[in-house]
C-alpha cells in the first residue's frame, strides 16, 4: 500500500474505479504513513480516523453500485485548524479555543464531503493564522518535511507539511497575507490563493476578514485544479461571497478543462506577462533570482512575452498590511472573552479579571502583540493617521495593480524573498519574520487570485517557488499558465517520498 503515497488524484481515482484498492484500504494506507512519520514532523494537531473511515465506506459503496464518483472520491484531505469541522476541535492552534468543538462544518469542508474527499485530519497553523513560520501554535512545532531542521513556512504549514510529507493529497489553507503561497513555497508543493468572495469564508474562524481567504494546496498543479473544482460555490451564509460569478460564462468555472490546455507546441501564445521590478533586485536571495530567470525562459519558450513591470506603491504594501491586518484582528478577537465558548481562567474573582485573565493566558505572544498594534491603531486619536491612511495607501496599490493588469495577463515574482529558513532563526525578530511576506502581501490587498509553483532548489536543497497574481476571477488563466510550466518542466520539481 506505500505506493499510493503521493500518487496523484487522477491516478488514485483510476486505482478505485478500477477496484484495484478500495476506498477504506486506500484511507488505512495514508493513516499508516502517518502514523509512521508525523511524530517527527507534527502536521497534525488532531486526526478525524472514525470520520474518514465511514467516509471511506460511502465511496465503496458508490464504486460497488457502479455510481458516477464525485470529483475527489477517495482522496485523503487535511483540513488546517481554523476551519470548522463538526463535532470535532477547532482550535487555531491557541490555548483559548483548546476545547472548542464546532457545531457546524465550514462551507469549503462541506463542499469537499460532498465531493467525496476523505477528512483525514486538522492540521497545525500559527495561532489564529498568525505568523510565516508555523512557530506560533500554542501546541506545537511543525517541521518541513524536506529537512526538519527547517520551518515549513505559515501560517497554513501543517496543511503544506502534510502534503508535502504525503499525509494527505490535497489539503485546505487560509491566506490573509501569503499564509498558503509562502508554506507551498518553503515545502516545495503548490498552493493557491482564489478571488477575495469566489470561495466561502463562512466556517473560517476570522482573522482580518477584508484580507483571509480559503484555498487549496497540492502537490502538483493538477491536484489543485481537482481541488478548485470542488470549492466553488454559492454560499448564502457569506455575504462576501460572489454569487454566480461564472454565470455570463459557465466555461470559465471549469477549471478542468485546463487539464487539457497544454498539448500545442506554444500553448501560451499571445500571454503577457509582467516581472514586478521591485521584486527582482538585490534584496531577494540570488538563487531565487536564478530561478525566476529560468521560469521567464520556459515561459517564454511556451509562446508568452515577459516584460518588467513596475508597482512603486509595493514598498508599502508590509506596513499597510500590518496595520489593517491588525487592525481588524483586534475587532475579530474581542469575541474571545471567557463568556461563551474557550479558555477562562479560574481564579478569576470579578468579571473584569475574567476578561483580562482569560485573555492574557489564552492567547499567544504573537496573538497578544498584533491585538495591542491593532488596537492602537484603532484607537481615538490615530484611527485617521494609521487605519485611515492605511485604507488609502492600499487604494493606490490596488489601482497600480489592475493598471498593469489591464495590460498584462499576469504578473510574476518570487514566492518569498528567501527560502525555508532554520527552526528558531527569526523568532526573536518579528520584524525579519514579517519581511517574508513581502512578495504575497499586495495580492491580498488588491483581493485577487495568486499561485504559488516550485521552480528549483537552493544549495541546501531546500525548495524555491515562483508567484503569478491575475486579475479577479482569472483562476482558471492562472492555472493554465501554471500547469503549462509543470508539463513543460516534466514535473521535475514536484516532491518525492521516502517511504521508508
């Protein structure tokens, strides 16, 4: 059973329909490696086996009754912990959501059951999504499962780890700042950010609710696009959500035709492309930039022109980012009080002691400093000199993005200005951690889709991942150009295992 360890959700459907494993003994298999590895890796802060097994069964039963199976029957899928998933824990990886259990399951999570994935488990993450290292969980460390020396990038690094690590197939994130790009990145699998609205937010607990935004991660480009596929959707709990926005054109919402959009010689003919200047210089590790250098002529190779653009406004993209981000979290967290749900601390003796007790031990170091930096910022007195100006700055990003985006397809960067750094490297500098975020930060502010693809190795052979932003709903040409480039490169960069 260890050859189904990292075999591709296409290959593992045709194993089912084919009976040659059964859904429950394709299941089984994953939680054996899991069981064998995750100990040195920790991608998983709680695993749902009786779930996933009567999941298992139900697809059995289809392929028994010769039913047409959903578009991931069968596939293991981890979910990351601040997604809600019924009657089991959903914790942000804090202290003060430790025994929560949800009473409902989140929009993306019932989108994927009814596609007939397997929920294998919930995945570690930065607490409440807070990070670019997935150091910040109040429970554990997540190592990167190309060298566990090594961070896996965060906040959604259990979910890359467990890909990566070939705990599960695919695996869902949340991005509020580059938080399923950068781990895809550090862990050498790929990840994509959606839309701001075309993927429901509703079962995702909030961390800046202008900026978070559910997707997937996946080993190849191609799992992805079976993941896509799956989440989208109308979802009337989520009044952010964009309600049929493929309805002028339903061929835009199926992203699997794009599975056979590279057969020609030049499948990207007539495709511009725009290399962010300001993400391409002296500040980005020169391997990266070797590495772009080879992306530009693969795709340049498959028919697109590349030319350098420049976004001025990029430069303050981090502390715009900062400031709303924080900001907000400040409004989303005040919910966790002691009151009604989480952590309260019992030696509390008035209610003011109970909010404040509750708080200081429930959250984390990292929770606790953003909620203090927003809450400042939110503040009478500098609401119009840092939230206000903040809001206009990220107008004027926003405005030099879609400018160049109504002239060019996709613009491309590195995924990060450096590679997976060491366990414990930054943690005593906040400001170094958040400079990671550099290149997948304006994305998020500018609400449009990004992806994240490996590209190459550094000297450490640790792995190096390349960006693509596209203008709103152009998920479908992002995924196209990307998997142009996995088939051009014969899937060179994509993760092996040791299934020893």
């Amino acid at each position: 059973m260890e050859t189904l360890i990292g075999g591709s959700i296409s290959k593992l459907k045709q194993l089912l329909a084919d009976k040659a494993v059964s859904s429950n003994e394709l299941t089984l298999s994953y939680y054996k490696h899991i069981e064998k590895h995750d100990a040195n890796i920790n991608a998983f802060l709680c695993l749902t086996k009786e779930l996933s097994l009567k999941q298992a069964d139900s697809i059995d039963h289809l392929i028994k009754s010769k039913a047409e199976l959903p578009i991931l029957a069968g596939i293991p899928t981890a979910i990351k912990d601040n997604l809600c998933l019924t009657n089991y824990p959903t914790t942000c990886a804090s202290k003060i959501l430790a025994n929560y259990k949800s009473p409902y399951n989140a929009t993306t999570v019932d989108n994927l059951i009814r596609e007939g994935a397997i929920i294998v488990g919930k995945t570690n993450l930065d607490e409440f999504a807070m990070g670019s290292s997935c150091e910040n969980s109040s429970f554990m460390t997540t190592k990167n499962p190309c060298n566990t020396d090594y961070v896996p990038g965060g906040s959604s690094g259990g979910s890359a780890a467990s890909v990566a690590a070939g705990f599960s197939v695919i695996a869902l994130g949340s991005d509020t700042g580059g938080s399923i790009r950068l781990p895809a990145s550090f862990c050498g699998i790929v990840g994509l950010k959606p839309t701001y609205g075309l993927v429901s937010r509703y079962g995702l607990i909030a961390f800046a609710s202008s900026l978070d935004q559910v997707g997937p991660m996946g080993r190849s480009v191609e799992d992805v696009i079976y993941a896509m596929q799956s989440l989208i959707g109308n979802c009337y709990h989520d009044s952010t959500n964009i309600k049929n926005p493929f309805a002028e054109n339903l061929s835009d919402g199926n992203f699997l035709d794009v599975l056979k959009s590279s057969q020609s010689d030049k499948p990207l003919k007539n495709i511009k492309i725009g290399l962010i200047k300001e993400l391409d210089n002296d500040g980005i590790n020169h391997e990266i930039r070797d590495s772009i250098k080879n992306v530009i002529k693969v795709l340049t190779d498959l028919g697109a022109s590349v030319d350098e653009v420049t976004l001025p406004q990029i430069n303050a993209a981090l502390p715009v980012y900062y400031i709303i981000a924080t900001a907000e979290a400040s409004s989303n967290l005040a919910r966790f009080d002691g009151i009604r749900y989480g952590y309260r601390h019992k030696e509390a003796y008035s209610l003011e002691e109970l909010y404040l007790k509750s708080r200081e031990y429930g959250f984390g170091s990292e929770v606790k400093r953003r909620i203090i930096l927003g809450t400042y910022c939110l503040s009478s007195g500098y609401f119009d000199a840092y939230y206000k100006k903040a809001q206009a700055v990220r107008r004027l990003l926003q405005n030099e993005i879609f400018d160049q985006l109504n002239t060019y397809d996709v613009l491309l960067s590195p995924t990060a200005p450096e590679t997976a750094f060491k366990i414990n490297e930054k943690t005593s500098d906040p400001l170094k951690m958040y400079l990671t975020d550099i290149a997948t930060i304006p994305a998020n502010l500018a609400g449009i889709p990004a992806i994240s693809v490996p590209c190459g190795f550094d000297k450490n052979n640790m792995p190096i991942g390349f960006q693509l932003m596209g203008k709103a709903l152009s998920e479908k040409q992002l995924l196209n150009i990307a998997y142009c480039y996995e088939m051009a490169t014969s899937q060179k960069y994509l993760r092996q295992f040791n299934n020893n």
